[in-house]
C-alpha cells in the first residue's frame, strides 16, 4: 500500500492508502468521498467546490508522517479500528454541524 494525497489548487487536502495509483484516482473520483469534500469546510469555505480538478498525488514525506501518526491513534486497541482504509484531513475541517474537527484526523 502507498500513501496518496487529494489536492485542490496546490493543497493537499486528505491523506489515504490505496493499492496504486488507479485504486487512489477510483477512491477521489468516490462519490461520497467527493460528498465530504463539498460538505466539511476550512477557513469557512467548503474543501471542495465540485467542479475544480481534484488531482492525486503520492504523499510527501511531512504528509506520510502526519498520516502514520494519525492510523496509528485510530488504531489503539481500544479503538478497535484495524490498520488500512484511513482517511486524515490535513487541514482543519468543520462538519456540516459546525463541529470543528481538528486537522488531521484520521477518519476510517
């Protein structure tokens, strides 16, 4: 498994793991991952605003760090998360509820 990045205008927005590079483009072009990126915002804007190009990329170093540390939270025993299918925001979001989510988070 390698580590790819979602990224609009520049920014990498969410980290994943997937089997290739045609696994991360199937897992972006998801329409409920695409769903989340219009839904869950930064700065008071959504992530995403359904028609620029949401490009994938393999992870930078900084951003495999920030992904490894994050599975490895999720998956604290007590958790009972398992170790693949992770998505980390790598920037602050706030939910559809207002709910601010700290950057970062590792949503499986």
């Amino acid at each position: 498994m390698a580590i790819y990045v979602a990224e609009v205008n520049g920014r990498g927005l969410a980290a994943f793991d997937a089997a290739d590079e045609t696994a991360a483009d199937a897992f972006v072009d998801d329409e409920a991952f695409r769903a989340n990126l219009i839904v869950l915002e930064h700065d008071g804007a959504p992530l995403w605003d359904g028609t620029t190009d949401v490009l994938v990329r393999e992870a930078f170093p900084e951003e495999l760090d920030v992904w490894e540390t994050c599975r490895a939270r999720a998956s604290l025993p007590d958790t009972g998360g398992d170790r693949d299918g992770h998505v980390v925001y790598l920037v602050e979001v706030v939910d559809p509820a207002g709910r601010r989510l700290p950057g970062r988070t590792a949503i499986a």
